[in-house]
C-alpha cells in the first residue's frame, strides 16, 4: 500500500503531457487492431475503406494531440478536428475517432481564451465537411448530421460546465483560505490583546505612580519592584503564546485559568486598584475553554478599571456551578486615583496625575465574541452614578 502511493505521489508529479499520454496512445494502438475495424465514430454514411498509409495520418492526427489537452487544449481540439476530417472523408470510421469526444470535452473544461471563436470556426468547419461528405457520395440525411452536431455540441457544454464547477471549487477554497487566515489573525490578536494589555496596562500606571515617590525610597523600591514583577509575567504569558502559536509545539503550553484569579487580583492592587475578589461554588475540572474565556473577562474588566477608574473600588464576583460560570465586574466610579494622590501627597510631592492608557475598544468585543461563541451571554454597561458593570454567563458543556 505504502509503495503504491509512493508511485501514485511520483505519478502526480509528472507533467500533465506525460500523465495525458497514455490516453492518447490507448485509441491510437486499438485503432489498429482487426478487432476494432469499423468501429469507430460515423458521419456522412460512406461505406468503410481499407487502412492505407493516409489511414495512419488520421490516426496520429486524432489521437497523439490528446496528450496536449491540458496544456494546449485549443490546438488539441483543432488538430484532432482535421484528423476526424480526414478519417471521415476517406471511410476509415477509425476507433481513432474516439478522439474528438476527449478533445472536446478537454477544450471546454481548459480552454481559456478565444473559446468563442474557436467554437464558431469549428462549427464552420463541421458544416464544410457535411457539404464534402455529400459531394463524395455520403448518404446521410440532414438530420443525421444535425444530430450529430448537436451531440458535439453537449460535448462542449459537459467541458463547460466541469470547467465552471472546477473554477467555483477554486474561488471556494480561496474564500475558505482567506477565511481561515483572517480568523487566525483576529485569534492571534485577540490573545495578544489580552495578555499583553492588562500587564503594560499595570506597568505604566505603576511607572506613573513612581513619579511621585522620589522622596519615599521605600515606597519607590516597592513599585519599582511591582512594575519588575508583572514586566516578567508578561514576558511569561508570552512565551506561553508564543508556544501556542507554534505549530510545532507538543501542545503542553500552560493556559490561564480561573485558579489564577487570586494572583490577578492581587497584581491589580498592586497597581493601586482596590479589589474584592467573591467566589462562589467549585471550578469544574473539565470546564475547558469556559474557564479560560472567564480568566480573560475579569482581567479585560480589571484592565478597564485601571485604564479609566483608577482608584475607585472594584468587586470581582465569580460563580461556579454544573452549567456555566458567571463572571461579574463593577467599579464604583472614576474615582480621584486614591492611591496615587496619597502616594504623591504622603512623599510630599505635587503635579499632574498619572494618565492612564487610552482603550481601543477591542478587548469588550473580542470578549462578547468569546463569550457568544461559546453560547454565552456577555453584557458590559456604565453606571447612572458613574463606573461600570461587567457581565458575564458562560456555559460550561457539562451540565445535564
């Protein structure tokens, strides 16, 4: 079995010439065996000669230009007609004859240019050989001809209509191509945005707040340790993904997850978020890609708040149970960045307050499609008092 793919995988690599070669000797060698006298395509209704050496012209004319009909289908075709012509006019009735079937059929499926014209010479040329076959004694009625014009001319439409289906399959799997790539950048953006986003996020507001700590070292030391510790997290996360996004890679790649929640919170308050982390109920331990989309909310939701409610209270509230998981996020409001003036004020130093990230708006929409996916319901709101509310119910494919 193996060998015979190994000769099959060669054979497919061969040039189409080459591979449309034996079906263009098989008619020309039968052509000559007794057996297949007389049997070949007949119009015009001349009695059947003898082979002489103009029999073997017809043959070569008929049967040798198939191996061309892929790459020069047009030439093919008309080379072919001459010799079927030629065959016709002399009573050979070859099974050479055959021929103009595949020629045809080849023409109609791979020619590609000038098909029109080539149709209406063609046409042309048939009906000048119904008049000859007339003139040298043929006894065919004009409906016989008429026939058998009309049977080559579904010959072209079948070539046609394989040549339109091969082309549709083509633009299909271009379109899937470029589908599949397109959903593959928007992942590869997606999970870039979501590690990276909420680390530099914490990064530049824990940088801001050190502008402020210069005359407390010890203050300074402890944020300028915190940006250290979540500047190596982030280099972390993305050597995770990196390893994701490695197509060689065994696959064993770690992957966020709700027992994460506490460390994320914490790198949170660490960047002067104040956070209460609930949690109700217990991770299922086959709730699979749930459990990451989860992880992703409340870090897509806990980056917002740093972004644009630095300071101001945030609840985490994460509820597990056999269906789903239900993630909900809410800040008070946009706060007066608490800690960040108490830092400035207790260091007894003034000025502008650090200045937050501008958001993109990519991470909410990539997590409603996250979510939705799934078959989940995602919702994201703003408070009437100011704030937020974050919500999310993602099913977790095991319950009953």
């Amino acid at each position: 079995m193996i060998e015979l793919r190994r000769v099959l995988d060669r054979w497919r690599q061969l040039d189409v010439t080459v591979r449309d070669l034996p079906l263009a000797l098989v008619p020309a060698v039968a052509s000559f065996v007794p057996a297949f006298h007389g049997l070949g395509t007949q119009v015009g209704a001349l009695p059947t000669r003898p082979f002489d050496a103009l029999t073997v012209v017809a043959i070569v004319l008929q049967c040798l230009p198939i191996a061309a009909r892929r790459r020069w289908p047009g030439a093919c075709l008309v080379l072919v007609s001459l010799g079927f012509a030629l065959d016709q006019l002399r009573g050979y009735h070859t099974f050479a004859g055959t021929g103009l079937v595949i020629a045809l059929l080849s023409a109609g499926a791979y020619l590609e240019r000038r098909r029109r014209t080539i149709a209406i010479v063609l046409s042309g040329g048939y009906a000048v050989l119904a008049v000859a076959l007339d003139l040298v004694g043929g006894t065919e009625r004009a409906d016989g001809y008429l026939t058998f014009y009309l049977a080559l001319v579904l010959l072209w439409a079948a070539g046609s209509w394989l040549r339109s289906t091969r082309a549709a399959e083509t633009e299909h799997r271009l379109r899937v191509a470029e589908e599949t790539r397109t959903a593959e950048r928007t992942r590869i953006a997606r999970e870039l945005h979501d590690v990276v986003t909420h680390h530099v996020t914490a990064m530049v507001v824990q940088t801001e707040a050190a502008r402020y700590l210069t005359s407390a070292p010890d203050r300074l030391e402890e944020t300028l340790t915190a940006v250290t510790d979540t500047g190596r997290r982030a280099i972390g996360d993305l050597r995770n993904l990196l390893d994701l996004l490695d197509p060689g890679h065994d696959g064993a790649a770690r992957t966020s997850s709700l027992r994460e929640l506490r460390t994320l919170v914490e790198q949170t308050r660490r960047s002067g978020q104040p956070v209460e982390l609930t949690e109700e109920g217990t991770p299922s331990e086959s709730a699979g890609s749930a459990e990451l989309v989860a992880h992703r909310v409340v870090q897509e939701a806990l980056t917002n708040a740093l972004k644009h409610a630095h300071g101001s209270p945030t609840t985490v509230g994460v509820r597990y149970d056999e269906r789903e998981i239900t993630v909900e996020v809410s800040t008070a409001g946009t706060g007066p960045e608490q800690p960040v003036a108490q830092a400035a004020e207790q260091a007894g130093t003034t000025g502008a307050r650090p200045r937050s990230p501008e958001g993109s708006g990519r991470g909410l929409t990539g997590l409603r499609e996250r979510v939705t996916t799934l078959g989940g319901e995602f919702d994201a709101t703003r408070r009437d008092g100011g704030g937020f509310v974050v919500l999310a119910r993602i099913p977790t494919g095991t319950g009953s």
